[in-house]
C-alpha cells in the first residue's frame, strides 16, 4: 500500500521533468512485474548499516542508515520507518521517515507529511506537503549566486530623515 503512495509521488515528479531526458524505466514500484524494470534494493527495518552507500539501483530504507548514500541517476526512498544520518544524492529523493544530513536531487526531492528533516536540500524542484516537519534551507537553483542588494550607510540615514 505504501508502495502506491511512492509510486503515485515519484511518477507526478518524473512527469513534471518532461523536458528533461529523465532516467529510462524510473517506476521503481514495477520492479519483478517486467523484466525491463530497474533494480531495487531494499534495506530492510531491521537492517543498521554505518559507512558510504554508492548505488547503481534504486533503493528504499526502511532501517537505519549512519552515513551518506549516492545514487546518482537513481531514486532514494526513505521509508516512513526509515532514518538516515548522513548525506543523499539521487536523481529523485522522496522522505517519509527522517533524514539528518544534506538532501541533493538532481529532478526532484519531495518530504511528505510523516517526514521528519534536518537538513538543506538542493534540488530543481521541491515539494514539502503540509505536516512535514523541516530544518534547515533550500536551494532550488544552485547555479545562480543569490542576489541581495544591502541599503547603503547612506540610503539607510536618508531614509531615517525622510520617516522622520
């Protein structure tokens, strides 16, 4: 049942990313229903593991992960029994449970309502639905260098002068 939840999340995002070429076969949820599906590896809720993750597959973390994972061109899930304290890198990241480190997507990083994240996130596109719990800031165009243009000594006594 919580399978159809990712699956509906995760396809809303790829058909957003439409004009982007996209990773072929990204419905990890049909993974056994078609031998042309990606590989999925599931770690389990009774599964801890401390260290690095590299992945060439998609993965969900129903345990507890203590270290980054990197799936580059592959989907991250953390489950709603899934913690992880360290770093992600995918291309889709998708939170349910809790996450103590830097989220980074190259398409799309979504925390849903039970989802508990300390953290920055870097992604093109972002969503936090409404009762995700979230610390932390967002970069949704990590190419262009924030703009703030700071008042002046000057402007800031002229304006002082002019409200009084």
């Amino acid at each position: 049942m919580f399978y159809n939840k990712y699956k509906k999340l995760i396809a809303q995002a790829l058909a957003t990313n439409k004009s982007k070429s996209a990773p072929e076969n990204t419905d990890v949820m049909s993974a056994g229903a078609s031998s042309q599906s990606p590989p999925l590896a599931i770690i389990g809720a009774g599964v801890k593991m401390q260290g690095q993750i590299v992945s060439s597959e998609n993965i969900v973390v129903d345990g507890l992960i203590e270290g980054s994972i990197t799936a580059e061109n592959h989907q991250v899930r953390v489950s709603d029994s899934g913690v992880v304290k360290g770093d992600i890198h995918a291309s889709v990241i998708l939170v349910e449970g809790s996450v103590s480190g830097d989220i980074s997507a190259n398409q799309n990083v979504v925390i849903s309502a039970s989802a508990n994240v300390i953290g920055n996130i870097e992604s093109p596109r972002v969503t936090l639905e409404d009762g995700a719990k979230f610390k932390g800031s967002i970069e949704m165009d990590p190419g262009q260098p924030a703009q703030v243009e700071l008042p002046s000594s000057a402007n800031v006594r002229r304006l002082k002068a002019q409200s009084s």
